[in-house]
C-alpha cells in the first residue's frame, strides 16, 4: 500500500514530503489508517487523506496512526485527518464480516492471507484454540470452513471480546466459536486433546507456547506467530519454536510479511511429537 500512496502524492508531494509517507496504509472496512512519520505538518497530512479518499472511494473516513501499537491490549493512537469522524466499521474478508473499532481493538486486514491459509488446514469437526482471538477472524473463519468444528477463542481486551460476540453472532457461528473474557494461559490449563492451537501474536507467543503445546493431542498442531530480526527469519523461527516447546516439532516456516527494516513476521507450523517418538528430520512433516 505504501507504492500506491506514494504513486497518488506524486507531483503533489516534494520527495522529502513522500519519505515521511512510505509507511503506507491500511484499509479496515471503510476507513483508512495512514503511517506518516509526525514530521509531516498538519495540513500536508490531511493533503494525503484527501487524495487517498478521492482515489479510493471505498474510503469513507482516513486516520492517522500516531503512536505505535502498544500495551496489553495492542491499541494504536490515531488522529482523524479526514471523512467520517468515526472508528467502528465492518471489514469484510473470505465471505466474513468483522465489526470492528480501530481506536479499542488491534486487527490487521494483512494477515487475511494466513487466516484463510491456516482455515484451509483445518478438518471437519476438529477442536482449536485461538490464543488471541481479538474479534474473531481466524476463529470464525474456520468455523465457517470446517463443520463441526469448535473453537475456543481468548481474548483478554473486553472490547475486543464484546466485538467477538456480535461477530460470532453476525457470521452464525454460535456453538462453534466459543468465547472467552480473560487470560488465555488459565483458558489453556482447562483444555486437553486439542486438535490444533493457534497463537497470533507474536509478542507473547513464546511465552504461552509451553502452556498451548501442553493442550495438544500427539501429531496435534500449532500455528505459531513471532518476529525475527535479521537474516534467514525463517529457520530462526523453528529454532526459536523448538526451543519453547522441545516436543514440538517444526515443520514448516514462511515470512508473512516484513514489518520494519529487516524485521519481520514469521509464522511456523509444529506438530506435538508422541511421547518416546523419533524426532523427524528438520523441516519433514511427523507422520
């Protein structure tokens, strides 16, 4: 989104004025929410929103996101710069609607890709838990793939939750997606024999990694999120797995997408070995 942005201020922009956009943006429903470096004035950011809403008429309300996203509850500041003075919307992705309120909740539209990866993987009737459910995506889009299947969804922002409640009603999932206010390692202490964990975000996947591993049946299997710095992320990323939860076994690893210089997500897929099996030869699948 970043070229696309830069493409649209061209000629409108001075090239020190397009440096401080090269963040780009993203689109959540109807609204837009632009990274600009905060040495960009006032009036050229709202310059940039217009432009972006003329060119994208979808685009009902432009935002800026003025602090990063921090805290327990992964919340970013946003400054409205143009449109709809609002921050609840509803994104629609794979046949889905979201509700969502950007200024209250953390929810990337770039991950659309790797949720329907990782539903796409899932059997009929298997049992999940969603560490991080947020408002819901991954775990209504398995519902949605998989019939019969159940899935247990933490979520520790209660307005993240309370959104997750309308979607799973909105999406006409109740009885399949479950859920749950509060911490998801005392979520986790109380689930066994579970076909597949999922864990989305990558600051604390580590840390809740033994206690996810811990919920899984034998060849059980988790989508793990993290960030690595530096070269080769990808087998760095299963290093860093298999040293979470050594009876987990890594199979496969991808870059999702790079957030900064040299940054960049990564997700692995570990199936819990059986007790006393052999562990499979880097990167191959246990049988």
């Amino acid at each position: 989104m970043s070229k696309l942005l830069r493409r649209l201020l061209r000629g409108i922009f001075t090239e020190e004025e397009l440096e401080l956009v090269s963040g780009g943006f993203d689109v959540i429903g109807d609204i837009a929410i632009l990274r600009i470096r905060p040495e960009l004035p006032a009036d050229r950011r709202r310059v940039a929103a217009e432009a972006l809403m003329s060119a994208v008429p979808s685009v009902k309300s432009v935002w800026a996101q003025v602090t990063p996203v921090s805290g327990e509850y992964r919340i970013r500041g946003l400054e409205h710069l143009a449109g709809e003075e609002r921050t609840i919307t509803v994104h629609r992705e794979h046949g889905c609607s979201y509700l969502v309120d950007v200024a209250k909740v953390y929810f990337s539209p770039r991950l659309s890709g790797e949720r329907l990866r990782v539903a796409s993987l899932v059997r009929d009737g298997e049992v999940v838990h969603n560490l991080f459910a947020g408002v819901g995506p991954f775990s209504i889009l398995i519902a949605k793939m998989a019939r019969g299947s159940r899935i247990y969804s933490s979520e520790v922002n209660p307005d993240a939750y309370e959104l997750m409640v309308r979607n799973v009603k909105l999406n006409h999932v109740e009885g399949s997606v479950i859920p749950l206010l509060g911490d998801a390692l005392e979520h986790a202490r109380t689930l066994r024999g579970l076909d597949r964990v999922i864990l989305p975000l990558p600051e604390k996947a580590l840390e809740f990694l033994p206690s996810a591993a811990a919920e899984l049946r034998p060849l059980g299997i988790a989508h793990v999120y993290l960030h690595v710095e530096g070269d080769s992320p990808e087998p760095r990323a299963m290093e860093m797995v298999a040293s979470a939860a050594p009876g987990l076994h890594p199979y496969y690893s991808k870059v999702v997408r790079e957030i900064g210089s040299r940054v960049y997500q990564v997700v692995v897929d570990a199936a819990l070995l059986p007790s006393g099996a052999a562990r499979p030869s880097p990167g191959d699948r246990p049988p």
